[in-house]
C-alpha cells in the first residue's frame, strides 16, 4: 500500500502531458538548433587548444 493523498489513476498514460512534452521538447530543439553550429566551434576550438596539454598526476 502506498502512502498518496490520491487514489492511483488506471487509465495508463496521460496523453495531454506527453503532447505538451513533445511540444516543449521540439520547441527548444529549433531555439538550439541556429545556435549548435557555434557551440560545435567553440568545442573543437577548445579540444584544439587543450591537445597538447598533459594532465598531471
């Protein structure tokens, strides 16, 4: 038994809330997408940059 101020839904899924989370979800992929191309750039400058650096132990 659980401890819930609710009594379970056994319906299943909640189609509403995963609508809106794909909605949220594609939504902020199109924002990222113009930006990724900079991101990737600033990566490979920095992976660039750090190469020929040796960790020390």
């Amino acid at each position: 038994m659980t401890r819930s101020a609710t009594q379970p839904n056994p319906a299943g899924t909640n189609a509403e809330m995963s609508a809106i989370g794909l909605l949220v979800a594609t939504g902020t992929l199109l924002l990222m997408l113009p930006i990724a191309p900079f991101l990737i750039a600033l990566w490979l400058l920095d992976k660039l940059r750090s190469g020929d650096e040796t960790p020390e132990q």
